[in-house]
C-alpha cells in the first residue's frame, strides 16, 4: 500500500494497493480516532478527495482480515 503525497500540502492524496482485492475498505481517522473518510476500494489507484484540516491522520486499509495502516500529513 502507498498514499502520497504524504505530507500533503493542497489537493488530494492518492492511494496505491499493489493487489487489488475485492472488498477492500479504506478508512482515514483523524488524530481522536474519529472515521473522516470511508472508501470502497475498487480499483488498484484511487484518489481520496477529502477536505480536512491541517494534522496526522491514519488511514486504515483492510480486506480479507488484513489490516494495513500509515501516518498521514495534512500541512
């Protein structure tokens, strides 16, 4: 899995699963836990548009019982 940019200053990140799988869920979560953004997944690129205040976030990205997780910047 790949998101970039990352610290992203203006515009959107996009994110890279290497396999896509069916059923994949990607999640972002700001620094209190709380969901800010949910996507089904359903292709290998996607571009996560999201209008987010400057800060770390967590995006989650899960599909057949395995979870992958990266730190986001939000400048």
């Amino acid at each position: 899995m790949l998101v970039y940019p990352n610290p992203l200053q203006n515009g959107n990140w996009t994110l890279e699963v290497g396999n896509f799988i069916p059923g994949m869920i990607a999640e972002i979560f700001d620094a209190t836990g709380r969901l800010v953004y949910h996507l089904q997944v359903t292709t290998a690129r996607s571009e996560i548009s999201i209008t987010v205040a400057a800060g770390v976030y967590t995006i989650r990205v899960s599909a057949n019982g395995n979870i992958f997780t990266q730190k986001l910047i939000k400048l």
